[in-house]
C-alpha cells in the first residue's frame, strides 16, 4: 500500500547523491552537483528550500570518504566510535577496542576520518555559493533564545527567507508550501551513531524530512550520502517502508536485538570516573552469575553529562523471561558516590 499525503500530492522526487563520488572528483563540497543544481532551480523559480543536517554523532566513527565503510563491532553489530587520542576504535556496548587503522581497510583509502560538519558550515556554503539567497539556521544555538525558532518558521512560511539550514528540529509535522527542495547534507551522521536503531532512526528521519518538500506543490528531495547502497537511505529514497521493516527485523533477529530480546540497561554515573566503572563492572558479575548474555561494562557513548562519568552493562533477556532476573541488589543502589539506574526496555542507548 502506498502512503498518501493529504490532498493527494504525489510524493517528492527523491535524488540520492553519491558524495564518495563528489570526494573522488578532488573538488569535495558541501554543496555536491546534485545538490546545488536543485538549489540553483529552486531559487530561480522564487521557491524555497530547506537543508537538513542529522544531528552530530555524539562520539563520531571513522567514514571512509570513497567506499563509504564504517568500522563496526562484530558482536553487536554497532559502529565503533573512534578516539582520537589514543587512535583506538572502541564498542560502547561490549568494551571491546582495537587500534583505529590509518587507512580504510576495505579500499586502502587515506580519507579515513570522522565526520564533521555542523549547521554554521552549511549556512555559510550556502551563503558564499548563493551570494543573493536569504538564508536561516535552526539549531541548537539559535533555540536557545526564546522565540527565535519561531520567529523563523514565521519568515520562512510568509517567504522571507529563501534556504533554512536545520537540524531535525525542522523535520517534525511543519507545514510549509513555499518549500519544494528539502536537501539532506550528509544521510551519515545518524547511521554512524552506536545504537543497534541507528539504521531505524535514520530511515524514519529520512522519509519524515523528504516529506517536507512539495506540501503544496510538486517537491524534490537530495539525499547526499557517502552509504548509497545503505538499506536506511536506499529504501527512504524509493518511499517504501514494507520491505525495509521485513529486513531490518531480519537484522535485529540475527544480532539478538528487540523484539526478540528485552533490554535492560543498567548505568552507573558518578563525578569519580574509577568508582562508576567499579561498580559498574561489579554489577556486571553480579548479573553474570544469573543471566546468560551480559555485554560490558562499557562507557556509554555519552561517556560524561554534566560532570558525570557513565558507565553501563546492557542485559539481553529472552522476551519470555522474567525481568526480575536482572535486578540489581539494594546494596549496589545505595553507594555513596554512584548512581545506578536499572532502564528496562531502553528508548535510547547513548
Ligand atoms: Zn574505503
Ligand atoms: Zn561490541
């Protein structure tokens, strides 16, 4: 069944753009050629566009630049983050680390990095390449004066504003009928993040922010990508959700993860780096003795908030068993410096 949009519009043209193709052409760009020939058209006909950049991996992980590889971890099936420091590629989930090869070990490539491009660097391509467009951004900076997120959106529905660089703050139910363009930066960020519903996620985005382009009119949407062949951009650009869920469930079938396993989560944070690993690891004994498939403990992928180092052991229980097999005894909820929170069937894993 196909999805239909209110008013019967047909759904956008969706471009899917090959940045490792823009990379090995030796004139890398923010802007491809896909990109910017829809942008040049779009500003021409006086319409409007927006430009979605996922949110910034939280630890990011190595990219290759011409074959598209991220290293991941071959127990849980999540990308490793890469640390830059001691050049090592960790698993947030296991623990388990290697050093962090120089070269892409699947093409030999040098250009072999995170990735790294915030919402001001869009905006300011933008604005160099089309000297005349007025252009917005939308992030976490700007939200944090009151109004301000607002006072944009009022701009762009009334047309004040040519091209709006945003984060996924701009990809949730917004309604408005001057944008025919909706250009994804860069697809990636999201698929490089460390939880086993990255590939979930991004689809999800992908097809919520493609949506956005033509409400009113016929659209266009350009996902830039570095992973053209990646099941969460292939299927969000062909619109077409059946047989992407048939197949990500086959996925979280193979790597043991829900629905055909329960989560629990069990983190330990404290100011004292050594004292939440320390528990978090005598934790993880504990609940060795009682279950069967305990991974870590780990530093969480948002290894410090707010002045908290965080540490975590992630329990994989049949759906059948009892949670209560996972629980964690008094006596390790009530140390002095460390606080432990059970999270059973975690939302997010970061
Ligand atoms: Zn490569
Ligand atoms: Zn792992």
């Amino acid at each position: 069944s196909m999805p239909a949009r209110v008013g019967d519009l047909s759904l956008p043209k969706v471009v899917v753009s090959d940045l490792r193709e823009v990379f090995r052409s030796g004139k890398p760009s923010i802007l491809g050629p896909d990109l910017h020939l829809a942008l040049t058209e779009t500003l021409r006909r006086g319409e409007q566009a927006i430009l979605f950049l996922n949110r910034r991996a939280y630890a990011g992980s190595l990219l290759c630049r011409e074959c598209g590889y991220v290293p991941s971890c071959p127990n849980c099936s999540v990308t490793f983050t890469f640390h830059k420091g001691a050049r090592r590629l960790r698993c947030h989930h296991c623990n388990a680390q290697e050093p962090a090869p120089d070269v892409c070990p699947k093409c030999g490539s040098h250009r072999f990095r995170p990735l790294g491009i915030g919402t001001e660097k869009v905006e300011e391509a933008v604005r160099e390449t089309f000297p005349r467009a007025v252009v917005a951004r939308v992030d976490r900076d700007v939200a944090r004066r009151a109004g301000a997120v607002e006072a944009v959106f009022r701009k762009l529905r009334e047309g004040e504003i040519n091209v709006l660089v945003g984060t996924q703050m701009v990809a949730k139910g917004l309604d408005f009928p001057g944008v025919t363009l909706v250009g994804v930066v860069t697809a990636d960020t999201g698929l490089c993040l460390p939880d086993f519903r990255s590939t979930e996620r991004t689809f999800q985005l992908l097809t919520q922010v493609c949506g956005r382009s033509g409400r009113a009119r016929q659209g266009m949407a350009v996902i830039q990508t570095f992973q053209p062949e990646h099941p969460a951009v292939e299927f969000a650009a062909a619109q077409d959700y059946e047989p992407f869920f048939e197949r990500e469930i086959g996925e979280r079938r193979d790597a043991l993860y829900p629905p055909f396993t329960r989560l629990v989560n069990v983190l330990a944070s404290s100011e004292d780096r050594r004292a939440a690993e320390r528990l978090a690891t005598e934790i993880a004994d504990d609940l060795r003795r009682h279950v069967v498939r305990v991974l870590g403990p780990a530093p969480c992928p948002l290894e410090r908030v707010k002045g908290r180092w965080r540490y975590h052991a992630l329990v994989k229980l049949d759906p059948t068993d009892d949670v209560g097999v996972a629980t964690v005894p008094e006596s390790r909820l009530t140390h002095p410096n460390v606080r432990v929170t059970v999270d059973v069937d975690p939302v997010s894993l970061l």
